[in-house]
C-alpha cells in the first residue's frame, strides 16, 4: 500500500467501499448498502426485509 494510500485511509476510512443496490419487493424502494447479504438488510423506506438485489 502506497504512503498516500495509507495517509488516505488514516484521513477519511476506507476509499474504496464496494456499495451493493437492493429493492424492497414490498414498496420497491431502491437502495444502496455496505452490507453484501440481503438477510442482514431492512428496506429503509418500510422495514421491511423483503429484499432483492438489483443487477
């Protein structure tokens, strides 16, 4: 790892932070998250946790 990559982390966290989309198959509500298994996601429109993930 780079010193400016190093510098980058310590500064803001993590640069590069793979972002998964969902939708809510009950209000169909699209959303992203840090989160890769739907079985740990909530919509966060209605809660529900009724998710899929959208290619």
């Amino acid at each position: 790892m780079s010193a400016i990559q190093t510098l980058k982390e310590a500064l803001f966290g993590t640069v590069d932070t793979k972002r998964y989309n969902y939708q809510c198959e009950v209000c169909h509500a699209e959303f992203t998250s840090k989160e890769q298994s739907v079985q740990t996601i909530a919509c966060p429109e209605c809660g529900s946790h009724n998710i899929r993930e959208r290619l």
